[in-house]
C-alpha cells in the first residue's frame, strides 16, 4: 500500500510538471510539409490547427507532398500526396484538383489548404483531437439532396489568347520584346486535341557612347546612337492530336508551322506520326512513368538564306526515339528523359541529348537536388552559309555553329535545429528595410 501511495504522488508530480511525458505521441499528428519552391509553405500550415507540423521526417507520422502537373496550356493538376511515416508507414493517399492558372492565386491556396486538410481527416479518426474535429456545410439554404445534369455548352473546349510585352531602358542599352499567343484545347480521357500558336518579337539597342562622342564644327557634343542593333522575330502555330490506346500506349499525330530568323527559317511545315508505350499504366503517372516514344517527321523549309548546304529550300525526313523516366517517393523525385533523332538521308546528321532532375530528401534533414541538360547537336543544316558578322555574333541574331550544349545545377542543404515550425508572423516582412 505505501509502494501504491508513492507511485500515486510520483505520477500526480510527473503529471503537472512534465504532462508531455505522459502523452502518447498520437495525441496530435505530427506532419512533415514539402512543397515546391514559391509556394505559401508557412501560409498554407498556419491555417491547419489540428496538426502539429514538424521540420523533420524522420518523426513525422505523415509527409504532406505538393506536387504540380501541367495538363494544358493554363490548367494544372494540383496533386497533394501522403505518405505515412514510421508507425503508419504504407498509409498512402493522392487527393488532386484543377485549377485555371487565370485564376486568383487566393483561388489556389484556398482549395489547396482545404485539400490538404480532406487528406489529413483520414489519419485523424484514432486520436484525441478527433473528438474536436466538426465538419460545416457553409450553405445554409441547401436542404435537399439534388443531383444535377449539367450540360457544358462548350463540349470541353477551352481557350485562352493573351499579350505580353516586355520593355527595358538605361543609359547604354534598351530592349523591347513583346508577343501574342493563342490556345485551344479539349483534353478527355480518351483523346485530346490542342491548338497553339504566337508571334514574337525581340529588339534591342546597344549604345556606344565612348567611340562615337565627338563635337561639331560648332562645338556642340554630339552622341551617335544606333551602334548596335538586335532584332529577332518569330511565329509558329502547331496542332496536336492523341488518341489512348488503353492504359498502355497512346497513338497521335503533330502538325506545325513556324518561322525564325534566329534560326534562318522563312517557313517550315511539317507532320509528324507517333506513337508511344508506357510500361506503367498512365493513371500511375504521377509516381510511376517508364515510357518510349518514336515518331517520324517530313518536313520542308524554306531559307531566309543560302545554307551551309546550298541550299534555299529542301524537303526533309526525321525520326525520333525518345524516353521518359519519373519515379516519385517519399524519399524523393527522379524524372528524365533522353532522345536521338537524324535525318534518313544522312544518319551523320543527328541530334541526341538528356535532360533530368533528382531531388532526394535524404534522413536528418539532409537533401541534395541535381539538374542537368546536355545536347550533341550534328544537324544543324539550316545555318547560312556565309558566316555572322561580330554584330551577329555578339549579339546572337542567327543560329551559330556549335555541336554542343549543357548546363549542370547542384544544390545542398541541411535543416537544423528546432523540429517545431516557426509561428506564421508577417510583421515587417518588407527586404527593404
């Protein structure tokens, strides 16, 4: 009895000085949240209460993923991923949403956080904090259940045209670019049909103030501008069409026009078949792609000028093999895609490259992120065939031989300290002051 007494006083002690102690760990989910670079990470956490959000995976019981797909020129497919973690390892859920990127962004971080907060509901049911949770219908003057036909009169097309300019001046130089661009789409299951096109135009002035200043006969100084000119222009308009052949493989064909003085075309048009295969099926894209693409193209061009080749127009024939790797876990993304196409004519006359991205959110906080993009270029038959001037050169007006191209981004970081996440507090947030 006098054992029972003092474990009594110790656990009453215990309880009001160190009440963590006694807690279990599911009292409050405990919540790692990833999301891409620009998102209102802090925002989106400060309004779920109901969780405890944490700086390390490790002890997290569940991984919040945010995950973006570009399905269409303005929609994305917004993709909240859950991995469960230590104890719920396995528990894995995907809840998804549309949105227009014409929309407010307040539109999106709306429908996320309470997409977010749907998933979250699932994992909740075996806490304490459960009992707190209630779920409101915000209009009130819906009493009945209804179920609604709706007709879309657009037969899911949608369609967007916009303008862009951008203008740019100081002392020694200026730019002016500016454009118009245009899409239609009709994306379903079981097809899909996009339309885009743009007109592009780029200009720009370098002024050389020290080799052209000078004074008149009269004594006045004088500034000659206009030393060096850059003008570019571009249009093109393309048509895509792709047929799903079940969850494998999908068959479709690629018309296209366009013009570049950059690259010395004055027209080119071509058509291109294709068809490919994904090993995984395609609704498993979002973690699982592993797929191979091949399509052949004739093509004719006409030159703005003579080519390397002497040539003024040619009609030419292309074919590609392309592949596509994604592989998204919890501990992180791998996507890749590598290609190699040439002429028919001439199989010396080729083009292959790769490009790729891993992130890897390694244990204690640590994470790396590799990407890359390199290309052998040996068909490039539309350079002109006399060669740039320094103006063109330097400037980069046309296409310039080269038979390679790369670039290679590394990034580290560790997180330390504090598992806990700060408190959202936007006082003087201003980078300014």
């Amino acid at each position: 009895m006098k054992k029972l007494i003092i474990l009594s006083i110790i656990f009453v002690i215990i309880y009001f000085i160190f009440p963590q102690i006694l807690l279990s760990s599911n009292d409050r989910l405990k919540v790692f949240f990833e999301c891409p670079s620009g998102c209102p990470k802090t925002e989106v956490m400060n309004e779920i209460k109901f969780v405890d959000f944490i700086n390390t995976k490790d002890k997290a019981d569940i991984h919040v993923k945010f995950n973006r797909i570009n399905i269409s020129q303005n929609m994305m497919k917004e993709e909240i991923l859950f991995f469960g973690v230590n104890d719920l390892n396995g528990t894995n859920d995907t809840l998804s949403f549309i949105h227009n990127q014409n929309n407010p962004e307040v539109e999106l971080f709306n429908t996320a956080t309470k997409t977010i907060k749907v998933g979250l509901m699932k994992y909740m049911t075996n806490l304490v904090e459960f009992d707190k949770i209630d779920i409101i219908y915000l209009d009130s003057s819906k009493t009945d259940i209804s179920i609604i036909d709706k007709v879309d009169t657009w037969n899911n097309w949608t369609f967007n045209t916009g303008f862009g300019g951008f203008f740019h001046g100081e002392k020694s130089y200026s730019n002016n670019n500016y454009g118009l661009n245009f899409s239609a789409e009709r994306i379903m299951e079981e097809n899909k049909i996009i339309l885009n096109g743009y007109l592009n135009n780029n200009e720009s002035i370098y002024y050389d103030f020290e080799s052209d200043t000078k004074f008149n006969e009269y004594g006045t100084f004088i500034v000659s501008k206009d030393d060096y000119k850059s003008q570019q222009s571009s249009n093109g308009f393309t048509i895509h069409f792709i047929k799903s052949i079940k969850e494998h493989m999908g068959i479709g064909i690629k018309l296209r026009y366009y013009s570049s003085t950059h690259n010395n075309i004055y027209r080119s048009i071509s058509i291109s078949p294709g068809i490919e295969y994904n090993f995984f099926p395609y609704s498993e894209a979002t973690y699982n792609r592993l797929s191979v693409l091949y399509n052949i193209k004739p093509v004719y061009n006409q030159y703005l000028e003579e080519t390397i080749y002497y040539h003024k127009s040619e009609t030419l024939f292309q074919h590609r093999l392309a592949g596509q790797i994604k592989w998204m876990k919890s501990w992180g993304t791998i996507s890749s895609n590598i290609y190699y196409k040439n002429y028919l004519h001439d199989f010396s006359q080729n083009d292959y490259g790769i490009n790729g991205n891993v992130t890897l959110n390694l244990i204690h906080n640590i994470s790396i992120e590799f990407e890359m993009y390199g290309e052998i270029d040996h068909a490039q038959l539309s350079l002109p065939n006399e060669d740039a001037s320094k103006k063109e050169v330097l400037l980069r007006i046309q296409e310039l031989e080269s038979q390679f191209s790369y670039f290679f981004i590394i990034g580290f970081s560790y997180t330390f300290g504090s598992s806990q996440v700060p408190y959202y507090n936007p006082r003087m947030d201003d980078s300014g002051w």
